[in-house]
C-alpha cells in the first residue's frame, strides 16, 4: 500500500486516536484523502454532495455502489480533501469512469462496492488512504468519517464529521436485519459496527464513505458505509467488508502488466 501510492508511515506521538465523543468536526486535512461525491443540478447546475468515498490512488476513489446510480444518475465530480464543503479549498475533480462490481444489485446490498477513475490525478498532497487486506480486523476501535446528516431526516453537515466505533461480529450483528433487509443475512463480505450507548453511528449522507481502522502507525479503509437503520438507533450499521474486495480492487487500480518475453 504505502509502496504502490507512496504513502509515508507517521511519525511516533502523530498517530491517529479515536478519542471523540460522539460526532465530532475534523482538523484541516486530517483525512485528506476523504472524497464527497457531487451531482450537477440540472435545475440551478449546482453541485449537490450526497455521498462520500475514499481516495486508494491518486486517480482512483472507491465508495458504495448503490452511491454510483442515486436518481439513475451517476456523480459528476468529487471533492478531495476532507475540508468544509463551504470552502473552496477542496480540490474538485470530474469523473471519467464509474466502475460498478459487477455482482451488485441495486435489490441487494451485496456487493455494494464501485471504484471512481477519476479525469486527473490528485495533487501529491492528497495522499491516498491504504486498504486493509487481511480478513479479520486487527483493531475493534473503527472510525467512520462523512459528511452525512447528523440525526436521523435532519440536516446535513458542511464539515466533514468523524465518529468512534466499535467493530462488531457478524454474529452479534445478525438478529438485528430480517430477510426483507438482507435476503442472506449479514454474509462475510460485510461487516457491521457501531455504538452500544446508541449516541453514535453513521447517517444518511454518509454512504460509501470509509471506516478506518489505525493498525501500528498506518491507517486503513476496512469498510464502505452501506446500510443501517435510522441513526444511532441502536442496532449496528452494515459496511462492506473491503478484504472482500482486494483482487477485484486491486486488478483495476493496479493491473498487473503483461511482460512478453522476445526470443
């Protein structure tokens, strides 16, 4: 990971803590490899963020594919960055492709996973974000960031918000999605976390934006915020589990490329 985006490892005292209390507003370009996905208006041709994902190289964002079709409509651009949507400081990119995993359902949350190419490479100080590979968490301490509402039908937040989580088994997470949510129940390609005192969770706005995980001095993006119920309700959020993913992942930010061998 840090090979392949050159992703430098942060200094001892620097790493990243999952300390706050409830939704709490980030430092300037504390994740800047955070993405908002925006839609062009077709009334005022504004742009609209309604999702969120996570920059993996310096052209390629991965997010929720149920975040790649809203309205039957795919997102325009992205803002990179991390930074109050407010501001101007974000870096703003259009997409050139969207990559839907092609065993996704929009009846489904299965699979719900999509890569943005994006039209330029962002700036070198937007450092990607690593992915983690490895099946099992090594951390239960998770921390989801996005720019989503901040209760349940409310309004929308302008800065990008990050909440402590606690990563929770498929098992535990199970009773609390019947069949007419998840045909197949909670299956290993997704994981589930949340807050057992039900102050804090993930809310709509949030899809497609990461949950981190801090593994010795490096972070990673475990999961893609996919589903839950209301916010903060009680039961766990759905994420897609991004281990899952990694050959798919990997076989189109970094293709292997072919060597052929002349005689």
């Amino acid at each position: 990971c840090n090979e392949l985006n050159k992703v430098p490892k942060v200094k001892e005292g620097d790493e990243f803590f999952v300390s706050v209390v409830g939704g709490k507003p980030t430092r300037p370009r504390e994740f800047p490899f955070m993405a908002a996905l925006g839609w062009r208006s077709n009334f005022d041709q504004r742009i609209y963020y309604r999702c969120g994902g996570a920059l993996i190289a310096n052209n390629f964002v991965l997010t929720a594919a149920h975040c790649a079709d809203l309205g039957g409509e795919p997102p325009s651009q992205v803002r990179l960055g991390g930074d109050n949507l407010t501001l101007t400081e974000g870096e703003d990119i259009s997409i050139r492709r969207v990559i839907i995993h092609p065993d996704y359902s929009a009846s489904t949350a299965y699979n719900d996973i999509a890569l943005l190419e994006l039209e330029t490479a962002a700036k070198p100080e937007l450092k990607p974000t690593c992915i983690w590979t490895q099946k099992e968490v090594a951390n239960t301490l998770v921390t989801a960031i996005g720019y989503g509402q901040t209760s349940f039908a409310g309004l929308s937040s302008a800065q990008l918000l990050k909440v402590p989580l606690q990563s929770v088994s498929n098992e535990e997470c199970q009773p609390h999605y019947q069949k007419d949510q998840l045909a197949q129940g909670v299956l290993g390609t997704q994981m589930c976390a949340g807050d057992i005192t039900g102050e804090r969770d993930t809310c709509q706005g949030d899809s497609g934006g990461p949950l981190l995980m801090q593994d010795g001095l490096l972070g990673y993006v475990v999961g893609i915020t996919s589903l839950g119920q209301g916010c903060a309700s009680g039961p766990p959020s759905v994420y897609t589990r991004v281990s899952s993913f990694v050959d798919w992942i990997e076989g189109i930010v970094w293709p292997v490329q072919q060597v052929t061998n002349t005689p």
